[in-house]
C-alpha cells in the first residue's frame, strides 16, 4: 500500500496501474448493482471511488457506513474507468479508483444543507455554518485566487525593492474620517486605543523614518452602517513611497495591475491605463468612478436649450444649474411611456425632479415635450446628441449635482438592463484632479474630500483659503469597471501647509496639535517628499473571481449589523472583564444584557 | 543632468564619470579649506558630496545653509576620492559626489539625537521620536531582514502549497487563556468584540472548511502585563494542516527553518533538528526551552545522596524532592566565597533555600559540607558528574519544580557571564511529550497546559480523568537558542474528546456550549485530522538580527505600560464615542479623565 497521501483531484489516465492513498470527504455514496461508488473530494477536487466485493468485501462493509461529509481513508488502484460511464464534467472523470481499504478517521452528522457548487440555502444559514459553505468548490477556487493576487502583489513591490512593514492595530483615536472602533485600556484608566481606519499616519511616518518604499497588506476597522459592499475589518494594499511623483506612483501602480492580471488571469492588460480628471468625469458619466466598459455618455446639453421654450429646461438652468442627456441608442421603440415613468421614479431616488424625454423618428423628435423644442434646438440636439431614427433621449434638468448622480445612476442601470456591459472586460480608469475640499452643508464647514494630509495643487495653495471650493488636490483614484478599487495622493510634508489645512478646516491651533502633533513635530525634522496608494484588497479578489457579493472574498464574514453568525461574535462579556477595564454599561445597554 | 534618481549607497567606482541625480538626508556636513562635504544618506546608504566653488559657487552657498537631517536633491558627477581621502569604513569610500547643483527639498530643526549607529540617548526619547530613531543603520537593517525573513517563509510555504488567509480580528471573547482586548460594539449595546490572541479557533474551522493548508502572518493581542519581552499586539507565522502527522508537521517546519537561514544568513541549518522529550529537558536543563549552545548540565544526584549524611540533601529527598548539581569545569578557583553567595542570593529568587556547592581539588572534594559527604558518596558523584580537579559542584535540594527551575536559571546566568555560548550558533531544539494539564494549587484546578484543543496521546485519553497530571499532549515546541520560537500540536477532532476536555476543565455543559458551541458543532459535521504550529516572528527576528531587545524588531512598539510615546496612545475619548458604544467611565476612571 502506498504510504504518501495523493490528491483525489490531481488523477489522470496516466496514474492508471498505481496504488494510491486517499484522504477527503465523501462528497456522495451511490448503491449500485452490488458495488457502492463514492464521491471522495479533497482540497484538490472529486475522485469517484468504487467499492467491489470481488476486491474487498471488508472495504464493502465499511463504505455501507459512510455517509454525506464523514471523512475517510481510503487505498485502492487507479483504473480506467468503463467505455460509457466516463464522466467529461470531472478532470478525473477518465478513471476511478478501485477501493482495497478504507477507514473511517470522522463521521458527520447529516449536513444542514448539501455542498454543491450552486446552492440555494439561505445566506444566513450559510454563514451560521460557513466552514461547509466554503467546502463548496466556487469559494475555495475564490480563495486560492485570493491567495494568488495576494502573492503576485507581493512579488512584484518585493521586487520593485518595496519593503513589506507591519504598522500598529492599537493606535490612537482620530475623529475626523470615519468613526473608529475603540479598544479600552486595562493600564491607563479611562482611555482607549484606536483600531486604524487605514494606516495613513504610520506610513507617513515610515517615510519620516527614511525607508522610502513601504508596503502592507493591512487590516482597516470603520465602525459604520454597513452596505452590501462594506465590512467592519477589511483588507487594503497599502503602499507609500518617498520622493516619487505623481506619474512615477501612477506606473508602479499600473505595472503592478498589468502583473497582477498576467499572473491571476493569464491577461494582457493594455498600460498606461487612461486617465480623466474629475470634472470631466462627473460631466459624462454622471460618476467619480465611470465604468466604461460602455458607452451611453451624459451629454450636457444646456447651451442649446438655455432659452428653450420648455421652462423645466430653461429655469433649471436659469438657477444656475443644468441639463444634461443620455442617448438610448435605438431602444425608443423598446420603452413604452410606463417603461419610462419607471426610470422617473429611479431617478428621483437621485432627487431628480423628472425624467424628460424625446424619441427619434421619421427625422423628427417626438414626444410630449416636442412641441417646445424648436428647429434650431432639435438640430442642435441631433447633432450633440448623434442622434439617429429609432434613438430615445432622456433627459434631466435640475441642479448640476443631481443632474449627474440621477442620470450616472440611470446610465448604470440601463447599461446593465441592456446587457451593453462586457462582462469579461477589465477596464481600468485613473480619475485625477479631485477638489481638494468637501463642502458640508449643514455644518458649513469644509471637510477634507480625502483626507487632511493630501497636498493640493501647488497652483491652488492660495485658494485654499480664497475659493476652497476651486482648490485641486494632488490625488488620483483608481476605477475597475465602475468601482472605486483605490486611492492615493502626494501627502503634504511641509509644517507650514499641514497647519494652514488644519486651519481651513476649522482645527483651533490646540486642536491640531493635540491630534496630531507628533506628525507636525515629524514634519519640522526632515519629512521627504512622499505620496502613496492603497487598494481594496476584497474589492479587488471580488472583480477578479467575478463574484458581486464581497461576503464572498472574505474568510469570515460579517452581516450588515456587523455580526458574525459562526461564533456568535459581538457577545456579552462578563462584569469582572468590565470592571479590569474601569467601565460600566450604559442604562440601556445594562437592560438589553439582563434580558438574557 | 541625470533625470532617473540613482541610490548613493550603490554609487562605486565603476560609476566613476557618471553624472547622478541623488536625493536623501544630510548626515553631516563639514567646511573644509573653502569646501563643503556632506554626508548624503538614503535607504541605500551613505555617499560624500563636495561641493566646490570652482565647479558651482551657487551650489556651495546653497550648501552652507543645509543642516543636518535636512532633505536635499543633488546633481553631480561621480568622481575617484584623492590618494589617501578613502575611507574604507564606507562601501562608498573611494568615490564622491562632484556637486554641480543642489536644492533643499525640505529643512530639519536640530534633531533631539543624532541618527548615529550606535547611540547613548536614552530608549524613552528614542521612543517618542521614533522616526528619527529608525533612520539609524542596524534599526533599517532590522526591517530590512525582517521583512527577508518575512517573504522567505512565505515563499517556502506557498511552494509546499499552503494558502494565505486573513480571520478575523474582531471575534468572540474567549475567557479560557490569557486577558482579551475588547472592543465594544456599538450596533449591539453591551455586546464586545474580542481582539484575537491568536487565529487558533479559526484555523480549526479552515481545517474543518476543506483548505487543508494555511498560514498566515497574524497579528494577535495579548492585554497582559508586560515584560520586556512582550509586546500587546504581536505577530505569529500561524500554520494549520489536515491530515498530516506530528512528524510531517516537525518536518515541514524544519524544512522551512532551514530555507529561512539559508536565504537570510547563508546558512546551511543541520537537520533533522534534535528532539528532546520535556522531563529530559527540565531533568537536564532546568528549563522547558533549553539553550543547547552549552553544556553546564544538571545531574539529579538524588539516588547518590539520598541516604547523605548531609541532612539537607537527604531530607528533600525525604520529603519527595531532589537533588541536582551541575558541574562548573575548571572554574573552583574563579569563585570566592563571596561570589557563591551571590549566585545563593540567585538561587533565592527562583524559590530555593539554599545553594551547597564543592571544589574538587587534589583528588577530593572540599568545602564545607564536604564532611557530611561519605567515601562512597564522593566516588560517586565524581563519576556522575564527571569531576576533575578545578572543577566546582553547585547543589539544590528542595522540590524538585524549585530545584529545576533554579538551577535552570543559574546554568543559563552562568553560561552568559563565563561565555560559554557560542553567539553565532542557531541551536534548534524540538521539545516534546509535554503535559496535558497545568495543576493550579491555588484554584484547585486543571488547566490546560497548551490549550483546550489539544490532543492527548492516544494511550492517555483514559488518565485524562483518573490520572490527569500524568497524561501527555500531541504537543510540540520548537526552542532556539533557549527561547521559545513556537510551539504547537495536533488538535482533537473527536466530539466527544472535545466534550471530555471540557469536562475535565471544570466547564459545564452550558458554558462549554456557550463559549465554544460552534466548535463542537463543527467537529459533528465532518472535521478531519488537523494539526499546526505557530511560531513567534517578532522573536524570530529578534534572534535572526542578533538584538536582545523585542521593541527594536516592531516598527512601532508599545512601552511596558503599554502606550506608544509616539503618538501617545491610548488616549482619552470625548463623551460623545463613548456614548454611541453605551459605555460609562467607571468612577475612578472617571477622576482620571477630569484631571485632565
């Protein structure tokens, strides 16, 4: 008997004579004319095992026992298997193995639900037993996909002379940003750690420390309302680099994509990628991250219907705001008028007011507002909008900002209902040129549209305090087919203009220095030039694997209300944990805990 | 003049005639009979530039005003040094810099410190200004193995198949071990995360998930209190397998070792590495992580002088003790009196009463407690401990667990001051067979000597209750040069052993199913055969860079109080993040904050 276990998945006709040894789980058991067939599945795949009294009857008894999931051994001969019971749908399918031994090393109770590629089990439940959930073959083959991106990103900075560094989870609290998680402290009485929302400061402080190239595949905690597409703890490549320009950190990134791509999914990806400043981008896509994997543009189109007779269009812009449309090319025949009030109410989730519309026709544009439209107008239209018999043109007239977020969402939705969207496609998009500053309404205070040590435009100093609303950060996102996978920016190393963005963001000097003044101290002590990137790392595996829930792409998940299902984490703790730690429950939370 | 920035430290003298482009910090600068020389570094190391005004008058005035830790760019031409200015300490010494142009990129106050090689300042300033601290050479050599080591072991483990995976950082508090961090929850109200002290749980479930194969370079959290050797968030190389043996797992991990100190030291490591069973190891060396770079060995010379006329070695005896001696070879004349009874007062602390000792000299032994020793008894403790002349015999007698652990202490305090050990070996050592159970006097309670998950030896599991102090883990350590690398174990997989552990624990059944209720479950529902090991990377490295101090192998370490003097973590919060997470100061707390 062969003493060296062989993967089930890795046989092949060649094998064909060999004793081999098997370890795995009965993924089926068959009972057939005398003889019993056995699915047996490890980390490498499936292997149909058959039991035959003639070769052991003893082996026979032994797999009348097994049942879905029992882990077993097992010894037998690779075989042919007979002309006609072939499977094609199994890379072993040519053969099977004639079973001598088996022995069983751990049964299983009957599973809540079947390990199959596609299952139909409820979420929930899946994550309450999320270790066989991803027995299930498309989440380990998303797993080792992880594992290999993983890899070819650290090999290609590790050769690119990047240093791998390991920053702090305990840190401190930093309000501004996104709400921390907070870690009390047993020693010092009444103060808390932070966990890192990113490791920002700590890789500004790598290159205060004079490494000059630093990476990590870090771990990043926001305590936030959770999306689909958002988890408490999540993965990020995070890479900063000393006296590197923008350009420089824009190619190692692309080469590091083109790699990536090359080594994941056998890609040529084209570099440089293209780029396209925000504006622009807000003003064709309707989106800071356009997928343009299609087309279905925005066009703004309020010069030529600045005076036009049709007031929604005219006062829209009158107020200081615009008109803009999307060009359905060809499907005007395609949307009943219910077809289109339905893309109304979608866009006035967006807080649009309407959704007008014309269709082309016999050379003309027709439809209720038509009649308001003048020949002038509707030719200047056509040609802005390469307008065609059969087209339909949505469009929406508001303020600037709802002008775009409702159509960019509208143009998303149809490109997806329209299937314009090549989904085998991998496009890559830089948008640049962002505003330095984030205007918040209600607080009326201007807020860090990145974060508050991205270095603006050294033109736009001045207007940081003049017109912050026109100041242009240095910063640069990069887009995967409509998603946000990254962001970087050159960082402000002078002290002078770390305290004036401090000061135009309302920080008193106290304030600032409390915060941060280890990093305005470092920033007088020899700070060098520096800039970075960092890159969802789920987000990223996610596009990769083409998987849409990024539950998938990591391990152990949490649901939206940031609970683990598995191991029941977050869960009571007992007083004394509590009193070590100098805290009391509040009232409420008091209550919730004696409920139990 | 050159675009591509070149690295100084890499400048030689078959760069000579080249124009270069070089951009760092200024180590030093140096006016010398109307020149100027600068030290330039970066992360490749040190080049001189010399700025003269014969080749720029401007570059020179410009050089007079930089100072040290200023961030420079410079433009110049590589030329050889005159006879007799090289300077063989430096790679580069026997080139410089012929500046033509330079340019301040950003300026330096006077550094608390200089960044010299070796420095006097003290750990705390260091500390606070670690940035600076970093820049020194043997701290940037550090990282720079570190992260070597790092990508090594990765590699090694990614060629034998393993697959990186990332758990969870916010998880379930587990009691049993050591203090938890915690983390509030806010969506939760009085419900706590638990930071991880290690990924054992969920790498059982990977198992129990089908991968078959994991590592992962994991962070994990330890609220103790600390000792110079231990750090709250460290870093393990966490490894699990299915399916594979105590040998495979010993095996693989030395195969790893011996890839690691090949690629970071050049060396090759002798394997297979020694195995040592614990009783041998505490019997001989007083110690279960013993430093082999030494002899200076403990023999039990109960048998000897049980019957000893001597009343204190004949009375531990009695009273179930022992008595070991270790033998100082040659070294009877180097101690006095006065230096035995400073290693007495030694042996005090680990809880002996006293330390006995002989000089062999002319063919006896001598000393005071020589005459207690009769003619047969001096025959034979000379025969088991090998005595010749010169040579002093140190003896305790007590318990034999004080007897073990004080003589350990004195063997290795020894081996130090009378260097006995050779500090350029890497001594590995497997120790192995150890205990199931810790006895706890004081709560009257087992404990679980590794931790709960481990598995018994077969042959033990029935004294797992009648017998518990005599039934031995499925466990291993993996020691180097006296320090404990890591350790681990084959895990049980068995429900009902699992249950029985508890049992044995003093666990009920609700808080068993409480604590651990996913586990069991698991373990229902088709685990296979698993084991791993973990192995401390931060010590690892500690040792590999030749330091003795952990802070200086973490990029950002915490003091023994626990903070960061950097950023001065942990910190208070406002009232606000603490009322969004239900949570009051405790009283005292409370004070605390407002003395502030």
């Amino acid at each position: 008997m062969s003493e060296q276990r062989q993967l089930s998945g890795h046989l092949r006709e060649s094998h064909i004579g060999q004793q081999v040894k098997l370890k795995g789980w009965v993924q089926k058991r068959r009972d057939l004319g005398g003889l019993i067939f056995v699915d047996l599945r490890d980390r490498s795949g499936v292997v149909q095992v058959v039991f035959n009294p003639e070769v052991s009857e003893e082996a026979l008894n032994i797999a009348e026992k097994v049942r879905t999931e029992y882990v077993v051994e097992i010894d037998g001969e690779v075989v042919a298997r007979q002309a006609g019971t072939t499977n094609d749908n199994l890379e072993t399918g040519k053969i099977e193995i004639m079973a001598q031994h088996i022995s069983i090393l751990n049964k299983s109770k009957n599973p809540p639900f079947l390990i199959q590629d596609e299952s139909d089990t409820s979420e929930e439940l899946r994550l309450k037993y999320r270790y066989l959930d991803l027995r299930r073959k498309p989440l380990q083959e998303t797993f080792k996909l992880r594992h290999k991106a993983t890899q070819a990103i650290r090999t290609f900075l590790n050769n690119d002379d990047f240093l791998e560094m390991e920053t702090p989870l305990l840190t401190k609290s930093t309000p501004e940003g996104a709400r921390d998680y907070l870690v009390p402290s047993r020693v010092h009485e009444g103060a808390f750690y932070a966990l890192p929302q990113s490791p920002q400061l700590f890789k500004q402080l790598i290159m205060m420390s004079g490494f000059e190239k630093y990476y990590q595949i870090a771990r990043c905690f926001r305590d936030e309302d959770l999306r689909a597409d958002r988890q408490p703890e999540f993965t990020q490549i995070d890479i900063e680099t000393s006296f590197m320009t923008k350009d420089d950190i824009m190619d190692m990134t692309e080469r590091m994509m083109k790699h990536l791509l090359k080594e994941v999914k056998g890609m040529d990806l084209p570099t440089p990628f293209p780029r396209m400043k925000y504006d622009e981008a807000m003003e064709r896509y309707g989106s800071d991250k356009p997928d343009t994997r299609f087309d279905l543009e925005l066009v703004n189109v309020s010069e030529i219907v600045q005076h036009s007779g049709f007031k929604v269009f005219a006062g829209a812009i009158e107020s200081g705001g615009s008109v803009s449309s999307i060009n359905v090319k060809g499907k005007a025949a395609d949307f009943s008028r219910k077809d289109i009030d339905k893309l109304t109410d979608f866009v006035k989730i967006y807080g649009a007011k309407g959704l007008a519309w014309l269709k082309a026709d016999n050379g003309e544009l027709q439809g209720p507002i038509a009649k308001f439209i003048n020949d002038e107008e509707s030719t200047s239209l056509r040609h802005a909008l390469q307008v065609e018999d059969g087209d339909l043109l949505l469009f929406v007239a508001d303020k600037t900002a709802i002008v775009q977020e409702s159509l960019g969402a509208l143009r998303q939705k149809l490109g997806k209902e329209l299937q314009l969207i090549d989904e085998n496609a991998f496009n890559f998009l830089w948008v640049t040129d962002w505003p330095l500053f984030e205007y918040d309404e209600e607080l009326d205070r201007y807020f860090a549209a990145h974060h508050p040590f991205t270095m603006p435009e050294r033109e736009d100093v001045e207007k940081m305090t003049d017109k912050p609303y026109e100041a242009r950060a240095q910063a640069y996102d990069i887009v995967l087919n409509g998603y946000e996978l990254g962001g970087g920016s050159l960082r402000i190393y002078e002290k002078e203009l770390q305290d004036k963005m401090f000061e135009v963001l309302g920080f008193t000097k106290e304030e600032a220095q409390n915060q941060f003044g280890f990093l305005l101290e470092a920033l007088e002590l020899g700070a060098p030039p520096h800039g970075g990137i960092a890159l969802g790392l789920d987000r990223l595996v996610m596009l990769l694997a083409g998987r849409s829930n990024l539950r998938d792409t990591i391990l152990f998940p949490k649901t939206a209300s940031a609970s683990c299902l598995l191991t029941e984490a977050p869960d009571y703790v007992s007083e004394s944990q509590l009193h070590e730690l100098h805290l009391e429950l509040g009232e409420k939370a008091k209550e919730k805990r004696q409920e139990l």
